[in-house]
C-alpha cells in the first residue's frame, strides 16, 4: 500500500515538473533508475530532514542557553 502510494506521488511529481512524456521518462531513468516509488519517497524523506535538523539544533540552542545562564548542575 505503501509502495502504491509513493509511485503515485512520484508519478505526480515528475507530471507538474516535467509535462513532457519524453523529457519526463529520460529523467526518471537517469535520475531514479525508472523508480516513481524513488521520486516520491525523495520529498517526504527530505522533509523529515529537514524537521530532525531543526530539532537537533533546537536541542543545541537549548542546552548551551541553560549551561550558560544556569550553569551545570
């Protein structure tokens, strides 16, 4: 169930980005080795990313604010 769903958000990707079939199948075998299921994994893989990058960093912030202010404990 999965799989189908990434192969349709992939199939919809390359669709808006590349309206042209030709341009649009060149792109996916060179770029995804003919895999839709590859090219919609890519966007939400990107976003969980993105949001564990920011965690991290907030974690970061966070615990260098309180050594600073705080102090150890």
């Amino acid at each position: 169930m999965v799989d189908f769903l990434l192969a349709l958000l992939g199939y919809i990707i390359l669709r808006f980005r590349y309206p042209n079939k030709n341009e649009r199948q060149k792109v996916l075998k060179k770029t995804y080795d003919d895999s839709y299921i590859t090219v919609g994994a890519e966007w939400p893989l990107k976003i969980i990313g993105i949001l564990f990058f920011v965690a991290l960093f907030s974690f970061l912030i966070i615990v260098i604010y309180r050594v600073i202010f705080f102090g150890p404990s």
